[in-house]
C-alpha cells in the first residue's frame, strides 16, 4: 500500500492553532495600535515614576494652578504637580485590575470546566449559584463587598474578581459544553484517563481561543471596574496618587483646571482602547479560524 | 421526534416538571419559583454583607466612641442580637411586610427616602433604553445587511471601543466638550430640587442619557450584528430566495421572526447592564437617584439604605430576566413548542 | 428538447483567481435526470446553484452560460432571476431540517411559493394545489398537519416537504442537491421513486446531485462525473458504468462496495486537490495508474468516445480497453474455533434519559473473528458499541471479556481490560483531540497503558503509523492539517499501538469519500488478519460488511432481528427487516444487470 500523505503541502510551517491565532490577530492594523497603546501605557505606568519632575505629593504651587513651564500639566486640588501624579498614579490600577481578573478567570474557568463535565446536579448547583452573584450588576457587586469592611485593596481585588467569575464560567461552560461531548474526550474516558487530566488536557487547550478573548475583555472590564471603584472614592485613600482617585479630587475644579481631570481620563481611555483592541482583533481572528475549519 | 431540549428552554429537572405541570405556564411557573429562590439567596449574601460579616455592625458603624445606649438601640433597629438566624428571619419578614426600617444617615424612612429616587432613576433607564436600543437595532441590522462593507468596518470598530471604555470616561469627557470647557451648551451636573419630576428637567437629563446610551447601543449593536448575521447566513434565508421570494418577504417573513428571541435576550442582559451603569453616571452627574443614593450609603455606613437599593436591584434583574426568558420562548416556535 | 444548456461556467473564490469550478458544460432534457457525481469539495453544489443564479458568500460566478429556455440565467437582473427561481426552476436541498424556516408553519412556507409566483387565481386554486402537491409526494393535507412547525416531522417528512414545495409551480427544471443524505436506506427509496415519477410525468429536467454511484445509476439517464471542480466524464448512464473512460471513474466504480457481488473493495490512494492548490496538468494524474508525462503537463479537453459520451484523459482508448470490474473475489477467513468467547455480552439493555434504546441483546465474538453490526440511523448500534468499549453506563446486563466479567463503566474496568478493548470513532474530525500533534495523539496509548522511555514510546508510534501506511512525516502535525482519510488511519493508528485484543469500529468510513472509504475497509481487514483482532464492526451500509464480516448481526429497534452467516443473510434474510432493508440498498450493480437485460430485450 502506498502512502498516503499528500506531496501538496512542501515546506509549510507547521503552528500550534493558538499560536495560529495569535499570528491572525497580529496581523490587523486594529490590534497593532492597540498593543502599541498598551505597551505605551504600561511602560508609562512602570517607567513613569523616574522621570517625574516633582513628587506626588509635594505642594509645588496655587491648587488649579493653569499649565506653565514650571507644571507642565498644571496644579491639582491641593496645589500638587499633576504630571508627576499622573505619572506615579497607574500603578495601582494596574496592578489590582490584573489580579481582580486573573482571580475572576482562574475561578471562572475552573468553576465552568467542571459545571460543563460534570452535567448533573453539581452543574446546576454550580451554575445557579453563579446566577445569584449575576442578579448584581458588577459595580453594586464591589460596592456591597465594600461595605462589610470599608476600601481595602484586598477586598476590592477579591470582589472585582467574584464579579467576573459567573461571566467567565458562562463562557467556559458553554465553549466547552460543545468539546465535551466530542469522541475524542470518549476515547481518552474509556482509556481511563483521569478526569483532571481530561479537563486541563482535553478540553481546556480546545477553549483556549474563547478563553484568550474573554482574557483581554476581562483585563478592559476590570480596569474600568476599578478605576471606577476608586473615582467615587472606594480604591486607593488620599494623599495616594491615583488616576481614578484624581478624577475625583479634581472634578470640582473641572471648569478653572480642566487637565487635572483630562490627563488621567486620558490615561484610562488609553488603557482600556488598547486592551479593546486586542480583544477585537483576538475575537475577529478566532472567528475566521472557526469558519475556515468548517469549510 | 424528540428534539433535543431547546437552548432557551434550559434543562428544567424532571422533578420541576412534574411538581408544575407542562406547557408554559409550567415554564413560567418554575422560572419564577426560581427566581424567588434566587431572590432568597441574594437576600442571604445581602444580610452577611451588612450585618454578620464585619462583626459588630452596630459597633462598626457607630465608630469607638457610640455610648452602650445608641449601639443597644441601633442592634435593634437591624435586628441584630439573638442568633444568626433569628436575625435574618427578623430582617427578612420586616422586609417583606415593606418595612425597609429607618435610614441611619437622614434618619428618614427607608421608603420615603428612596420613592423619589427610584422614580428619577426608572425615568433615567427608562430614557435611555427608549434611545439606546432603537438606536442599536437600527445600527446592528445596518451592519448585518451591508457586511464587510465600509459602514460594517467603520461602525464596529467605533462601536467595540465605545463599548468598552468605561462609563466615567465618557460622562467626564461629554461634560468637558458639552458642558465645561470647549462648549457650555449643557449644564454639566444634573442636580435638581428633590420631589422635582424629571421629566421638567429634561436639559438637565441630556447628559447623563447621552452616557448611558453610549455606554449600551455599541455593544447591543454588535451582538445584535452577530445574531443577525446568523440568521441572514441560514439556510433557510438562502432557501426563501431560491424560492424567489421577493427581498422583503425574505427579510420580514424568513430573516426578521428568527431574529427576534436573540434580539430580547440582547436588549435584555444589557438593560441588566443598564441598572449598573446607573451607580457611577448619577454619581458624576450629582443625579438624586439611587445609584448616587447607594453610593452615599456605603461611604456613610449606612446599612438600610444599601440592603434596600442592593436587594432592589437584584429584583429588577431577576424580573427582567424571566420577562425576557418567557418572551423569546413566545417569540420562537421551536422553543415553544418543546415546553409540550 | 433541451431545458437547459451551460457553457464554459466557471466560478472563482471572490478576491482570488483561484477557480472552484471551471469549464463546466452540459444540457438537459426535458424528462431527463442528468446525475452529478464527485466527491466531497469537487464542486458539485456549486454548479447546482449556479443553475438558479445564485452563489455562496465569498464566491462568484467569473465567466459561462446557462442558457434557460433560450435565455442567459447568469446574465438576468435580480427581478428576472426571482421570478424565474421556485416557479421554473427549482432546488431541493440536501439538508431540509436547515433549509425550512424553523419560525413558519409548513403550510405557510408551501403556499408563499405559489403565492409569490401568481400561481392559481384564488385562495381555493392554491389551496387544491397544495393538497395535489401533498398527494404526489405521499403526505396528508390534513389542516392540522399543516399548521406544523418543521421540528415537528421527520426527517422523510422534512424532505418530502422540499421535494412538494420544488415542484408546487410545476417547474421545468429542478436542481436536487443530495436529497437524501442522512435518510435511512427505506424513506431514501421512496423519495427517488417520487422523484423518478414526478419527472418523468411532468416532463421535468432534472439535476441529481449525489456522491452515491449506486443512487444515480438507478435514477439518472446521463452522468456528470466531477473531480476538482471539473467534469471529467460525461456520457449515458449505462455506458459510463459498464465502459468508463476515465481512470477517475473507473476507480471510483471499484472503490463502492456492493451488496450484489463479493468482491474487494479498492481505494484510490491520495485526496483531491483544493481550489488554489491544484496542478499544472491533468488534476487526476498524482493518483493514477495511467499517468503519462504528457497528463503533468496538459490540462485534457474533452474527447468524444462515443455519441454523446465525452471524457478528458489523454489516455481514455487505454483504460476502455482495461477491463474493468477485474474484481478480486473477496478473502473470506474462519475464526479460530476457540472454547471460550473473547466477548459475550448477555441480555443487555441501554439507554438514555429519554428512554431506552437497547434491548435484552445477546451477542457473542470469538477470537479473531469479525462480526458485522448492521442497522440504520437510531437502531442502538452505536449505543450497544458503546456499552462495550465503556462510554455509555446506563445500562443493564451482563458483558464478560474472554470469560472475565466485564462492569459498563471504563474507570471500574482495570487498566489492561481497557488496554484490550480499543474503539475506533465514526467520525475523524471529532474524534481526534485538535489540539494535540499526531504523534502525542497516537502515543497516549502507551503513556496510559505502558512504561516505556520516550525512544520506545516513539518506535513504538512510528510502526503504528507505518502500519495504517503513514510516514512518520505526520508525528508532529495537527489533525487538521491531514486529510479525512488520513486522519482516520491516525484514530485507528491510536487504537492499535495498544495491542488490542477486541477492535471496535463504529462507522468508521460513513464520514469519509467512497474513496477513502474503501482504503480504510481495506486496510481494517488486513490490519484484523496480520494481529488477529477480534473485530465488532458497526455500519449502516450492508454493502460494505460483504466484504470484511462473516458473521452478521442485524439491528433494529434495539434487537437483533437477524444473526447469522454473511453468506445466509444475504442469500436468505429471514427477518422482514432485512428482507426490505436488502431490496431497498442502492445497488450499482443490480441496476447495470437491470439495465444489459433491458437493452437485450428490445
């Protein structure tokens, strides 16, 4: 019997289908700007501190004092220099949006995979009781878990992520309702492999694609989440620099000083482009990976 | 044939079934038996919040120096003392019986407080869904009809990062352009006298609409966009026109009724959005409603003001929910008829 | 009189050059069926739809005729094309539970044809229209039928259905794109016996598209055989069967097994090339026996053989003169008689949550021998195969494994039992985790089952791979980056390299191109004799088991209706069921014997 492999494909580099996906999605225009925007705003959040010309909190003039060579953005609602603010003032964001998704997205995904293998009882438990932390809405979500014991950071990164858990275990519950009853996970079952092994290596790498989209969307939803959290004033404590906090001290002075609020603003609606793009772009390039497989 | 269970219909329990019967009404009747369970559990997760978890809740709030008379008449007020249970179910059938008790701030009762602004913020939802959901009907069907065109490449991605930005980015920099610095056409907060009706401030509303229906439309546009994609992509569209159905006929007897059970669901889970996205626009707009008035509450501790909004909430969403659920299975043979 | 006539039709990818089908040409008579046969991807829908005017998102129609009644189809605007598509000339999809709106009564969906069309005067001429429709396609127009939803009916139904809308405005052409694909053997002969009816009363020109040889043979007057995109033959039913021309066909015609005939079943190695991917010269010539230099280098036109047949092969004269059907008799082996049963599986039933699907089944394989389950789509062939490999665990009964009893779960079975019994998936595409290369696929195996060092591990792979006829070439690639063909060799591959003792093979060719289909039936056979494998082979295509099984096990309902030899079912089935399920198989060669009687007699 002769062999069977077609000759058609010479020289073709083989790619693992994530790393395919990748490659799609770094190949459009919209995800190029926004990985520029992000790699711009975290090297201004991580960099930006060395090359602030005053510190945070130094009182360098008038409160609402209007731009000058002197403060280059201007004076905030205590006289402080708002470009060294700014500068100094996306670390915490930063830091607590990634780690409220990265707990949303272990948890989520953990909680989905097994709701969607296991198909009985324990699906239904687990997914109902996702539905009663879905009937808040995220940001009432936060502001409940804020209330036992006031703004902590700790809290607050706990209850941005339990906020997203229910929507990333939907996700995966669902991306991987369709794998789990494909004959591949059958025929690793009756080889008797265990079941922890099946989810984390049958069907986890089968959800990748969905999972890296809803990554880069929870990554967006939860900066905005606590940046919103700390603007009405339930993140970082003042004197501590921080963009959403400065919106807040700032808004009152909108009308004399407006870049004390316009330059952190700036900074979050840079941020959560950038990372929107991405997600786009991710979501687009799995999309088109889906329809060439049917095909 | 037995199909297998429609998507919209979920899997109820054979025991759900027979306890309430077949049909829609029992579809009906087990959606709603779970969202009183639902309701129950919220109220659970609301109680511990308040009133267990921080320990002494009277002490908490009161700070270190409450004389042993005020925290003694503060624990009563919540209910607290006794154990757990007692207290819940104390808190609970007061609640039920609509006495939502005393606020701890104004010193107002808790209904009286909140009637006022319920009704502002019911008008600011309700005004923005009025706008925000046509609007993306309208530009999530034009996208879907003219795919990959200009328009279709254009608008989703204005859309997706619209979608995306946060709520009071986008209330902060309308009020920049619209009512601050580069045009003062619009008054930049949206405060009015209490017990005003909003709809006589309707200048005053501008903003805070404009916010939450860019914080909405994009995003109902886009999955609409999908949902109809689906549909337009279908065999049976192809089928109708093969048929040499007339393009009308194609869109509004074949495409449009399919699309209809997506539509409700959309509209539905971001009108949920929409409760949300009310905290944070009524607080920068120093709107009287009860997202300003929730987040008021949880700086000043004030506990019956934050079970009430918080539980309040969660009821909408439940309701809202089951409305939606019911309607795409009334709109969607398939699933309505599976329920037989 | 011709109804319809293409010329030079081709159609492109939109954005690209690359053709999916190019130089496409044939006319239609009225009262005639033209069959269009090929493979999956060679084209065949395209050009069906493209007698309506109509292409797919993304492709477009680049250059051609069809000629309608005198008229250019492709060149007509879209008012003409509308009023001219489900008046006369109409469509039959291949899956009527996609194509019939899930939202519209089906009395609703029949009516709006004739409505759109003027079609009767009033109300009441539409509505004895519909009932006369219903009637032709043996369906009731009983009001409450009608107030249906497409869910509601069967898949038979469904298609009946397509069929009775088709021909509600008495068309003169009507395209059917597959029509009774996924339909069991017995509604499949009552849908062609209605079609063959309806055009040949109405005088209706007819496009019957099908991978199934033996479904167009017993319905088309002329054939179209298509290959990457192009028709490579073209002629009289009986004459291109008896006589092909072209290597393509006549490879084709070997490689469909028959329920008429013992013979072995052969492949035609490779697969077809994809639009952009396509060669130089002839596309058939990297899989033929006849290849010459001149087929790299020239694309054939078409020549005639004879009147009315036409074939593009540079060397056509040379494979008439072959003699075709040089079929080997198929190998009939004995099992070992063996004193102990390697599986006995003893009063089982199974089921799901719907209700039981399996019944009190009695069932036995000996060492080494192969034994055939046969039953259509939902007869609990599959179910039943899954209680023994240990997928499905709602079940009662006893199975014992050489002797030793044999629970229905997989993780109580011990690990060498589950080393034992390895279960070969119908369908390649899901049974192959995507995410995995060829090589870790094929050596989970061994991890699982064995203790061996990574060099071992990939010996071990690599003659596993050898022995399904891959090079190790394919170790670190993607399942999707193989064939369906190959990717099947991969599955089986997988369940080999752990030594089985019992090899379960459920469908295992039903997902797969006649073509490859045989290959792999080939080699199933081979692979059983060389390790001596006990084998349950499971199919819906009685045709395929005369070649591999002896003994045979015929399902339905969820029992057996009839065990016995290969041999006596065939000659004498005793169960009703096999009775009509062996009348109503297609058979290409019942019908050319059919046919040769004929032409003697006049």
């Amino acid at each position: 019997m002769s062999v069977v492999l077609p000759g058609t494909l010479p020289g073709r580099r083989r790619r693992r289908p994530l790393t395919l996906l990748t490659l799609r999605a770094g190949g459009q225009a919209r995800v190029r700007i926004g990985v520029a925007l992000v790699v711009f705003m975290v090297a201004l959040v991580l960099l930006g501190p060395l090359f602030a010309p005053h510190s945070p909190s130094a009182f360098v003039g008038l409160p609402f004092a209007p731009p000058s060579g002197h403060v280059l953005l201007g004076t905030d609602f205590l006289g402080r220099d708002v470009l060294s603010r700014v500068l100094w003032g996306g670390r915490s964001i930063l830091e607590l949006s990634l780690a409220a998704a990265g707990l949303g997205l272990a948890l989520g995904t953990a909680i989905g995979l097994i709701a969607a293998y296991s198909q009985g009882l324990l699906d239904s438990l687990l997914m109902r009781g996702m539905d009663v932390i879905l009937a808040f809405p995220a940001i009432v979500f936060a502001l409940l878990a804020v209330a036992t014991v006031g703004p902590k950071l700790w809290l607050l990164v706990i209850a941005v992520g339990l906020s997203h858990t229910p929507r990333v275990a939907r996700l995966v519950r669902g991306a991987s309702l369709d794998v789990v009853n494909r004959d591949f996970v059958y025929a690793v079952q009756a080889m008797g492999e265990p079941t922890r092994k099946i989810l984390l290596g049958e069907i986890l790498p089968n959800i990748a694609g969905p999972l890296l989209v809803e990554t880069s969307l929870r990554i967006t939803f939860s900066i905005s989440l606590v940046a919103a959290l700390s603007f009405l004033g339930f993140g970082l404590q003042p004197p501590a620099a921080d963009w959403g906090l400065m919106i807040n001290e700032n808004q009152t002075g909108l009308t004399i000083q407006p870049w004390a609020v316009v330059a952190p603003i700036l900074c979050i609606a840079l941020l959560t482009i950038g990372t929107s793009l991405i997600a786009d772009g991710l979501a687009r390039a799995l999309a088109g990976i889906d329809r060439a497989a049917e095909s | 044939m037995t199909a297998a269970a429609h998507p919209l219909v979920r899997s109820a329990s054979r025991w759900g079934r027979r306890a309430l019967g077949f049909g829609l009404p029992g579809f009906v009747a087990r959606r709603v038996l779970w969202g009183l369970l639902t309701l129950f559990l919220v109220s659970i997760v609301v109680f511990a919040a308040t009133a267990v978890l921080p320990g002494d809740a009277a002490r908490a709030i009161l700070g270190r120096n409450a004389t042993p008379a005020a925290l003694a008449a503060l624990r009563n007020q919540l209910h607290l003392g006794g154990s757990v249970f007692q207290e819940y179910s104390q808190w609970l059938s007061h609640f039920a019986r609509g006495d939502l008790g005393v606020s701890l701030a104004s010193r107002e009762n808790v209904s009286t407080f909140l009637s006022h602004r319920v009704e502002n913020s019911a008008f600011l939802m309700l005004l923005a869904a009025a706008i925000g959901f046509p609007l993306a009907i309208v530009l999530g069907a034009i996208s879907a009809r003219r795919r990959d065109s200009a328009f279709d490449h254009v608008s989703s991605i204005v859309m997706f990062v619209l979608a995306w930005l946060p709520e009071f980015v986008v209330a902060i920099v309308l009020v920049v352009v619209l009512g601050t610095t580069v045009f003062t056409v619009l008054p930049p907060v949206s405060f009015f006298p209490p017990g005003d009706p909003p709809w006589d401030h309707l200048k005053e509303l501008v903003l805070p609409t404009l916010t939450l229906v860019i914080a909405v439309a994009p995003y109902t546009a886009r999955m609409l966009r999908a949902s109809l994609v689906e549909v337009l992509e279908s065999d049976y569209v192809e089928m109708a026109r093969l048929k040499g159905l007339s393009e009308r006929t194609v869109v509004w007897r074949h495409a449009v009724p399919n699309a209809l059970a997506p539509t409700i669901q959309v509209i539905a889970l971001n009108f949920a959005y929409l409760i949300g996205g009310i905290v944070v626009v009524e607080s920068v707009f120093n709107y009287a409603g009860i997202g300003s008035a929730l987040v008021q509450a949880v700086q000043n501790r004030d506990v019956p003001v934050i079970q009430a909004i918080t539980l309040l909430v969660a009821a909408v969403y439940v309701v809202l929910n089951i409305v939606a659920d019911v309607a795409a299975i009334l709109v969607s043979p398939r699933a309505r008829t599976s329920l037989r | 009189m011709t109804v319809v006539e293409v010329s030079a039709l081709r159609v492109e990818v939109a954005g690209q050059r690359a053709d999916i089908v190019d130089d496409v040409a044939f006319s239609i008579d009225a009262g005639d069926v033209l069959g269009l046969v090929g493979e999956s991807g060679s084209g065949k829908t395209t050009v069906g739809l493209a007698m309506l005017g109509h292409t797919r998102r993304g492709t477009k129609i680049a250059a051609g005729q069809v000629r309608f009644d005198g008229h250019d189809l492709l060149k007509m605007s879209p008012q003409q094309l509308r009023a001219l598509r489900g008046k006369s000339v109409s469509y039959v999809p291949q899956d009527p539970s996609a194509a019939l709106n899930p939202a519209l009564r089906i009395g609703k969906q029949l009516q709006e044809t004739l409505v759109a069309h003027g079609y009767g005067d009033s109300r009441r001429e539409r509505e004895a229209r519909l009932g006369e429709m219903l009637e032709e396609v043996a369906l009731t127009d009983d009001p409450s039928f009608l107030k249906r939803y497409p869910h509601q009916l069967s898949g038979g139904q469904q298609q009946r259905i397509a069929l009775a809308m088709a021909f509600a405005c008495r068309p003169r052409l009507i395209v059917l794109d597959e029509p009774t694909t996924g339909l069991d053997v017995t509604t499949q002969a009552h849908i062609l016996e209605t079609v063959r009816d309806l055009c040949a009363t109405r005088r209706v020109a007819a496009l019957y598209i099908s991978h199934d040889l033996a479904v167009v043979a017993n319905l088309a007057n002329r054939v179209a055989v298509m290959y990457a995109g192009r028709i490579v033959e073209l002629g009289p039913e009986n004459a291109l069967f008896n006589a092909p021309a072209h290597p393509y066909t006549r490879r084709l015609i070997e490689a469909i097994p028959d329920i008429s005939g013992q013979h072995a079943v052969k492949g035609i190695a490779g697969s077809a090339p994809a639009p952009g991917h396509r060669p130089s010269g002839c596309f058939f010539a990297p899989r033929c026996s006849f290849a010459i230099d001149k087929c790299q280098l020239e694309f054939p036109s078409p020549a005639n053989v004879s009147m009315g047949h036409a074939v593009r092969c540079h060397r056509h004269e040379d494979v008439r003169a072959a003699t075709l059907l040089e079929r080997s008799a198929a190998t009939p082996w004995r099992a070992v008689d063996s004193k102990q049963a390697l599986l006995e599986v003893h009063s089982v039933g199974a089921g799901y949550v719907n209700g039981p699907v399996v019944f009190d089944v009695n069932l036995s394989i000996q060492p080494q021998q192969c034994v055939a389950l046969v039953g259509e789509s939902g007869s609990g062939k599959t179910t039943l195969a899954r209680c023994v490999a240990g997928i499905h665990r709602h079940a009662t009964g006893q199975m014992a494994l050489a002797g030793r009893p044999l629970p229905f779960d997989a993780r109580r079975r011990d690990p060498d039992t589950r080393r034992r019994i390895q279960y070969v998936f119908q369908s390649p595409y899901t049974s192959l985790n995507p995410r995995k290369t060829v090589g870790r696929l094929v050596g989970q195996p061994l991890r699982l089952f064995f203790e061996l060092t990574a060099r071992e591990e990939y010996e071990r792979v690599e003659r596993a791979l050898d022995r399904v006829a891959l090079t190790s070439a394919v170790v670190d690639r993607y399942p999707h980056e193989l064939s369906g063909g190959e990717r099947q060799r991969v599955a089986i591959a997988r369940a080999l390299v752990a030594d089985p003792a019992l090899l379960i093979c459920d469908e295992i060719t039903s997902a797969l191109d006649v073509s490859v289909q045989a290959a792999i039936v080939d080699l199933i056979g081979e692979l059983q004799r060389e390790m001596e494998l006990g084998l349950l082979f499971v199919t819906h295509n009685l045709a395929l088991i005369r070649t591999i099984a002896e003994t045979v096990a015929v399902m339905s309902k969820g029992r057996i209706v009839e065990y016995g030899t290969v041999e006596e079912v065939f000659s004498s089935p005793q169960a009703p069921y096999t009775q009509s399920l062996l009348a109503d198989t297609p058979s290409l060669g019942r019908t050319l014997a059919a046919t040769d009687d004929l032409s003697e007699h006049t």
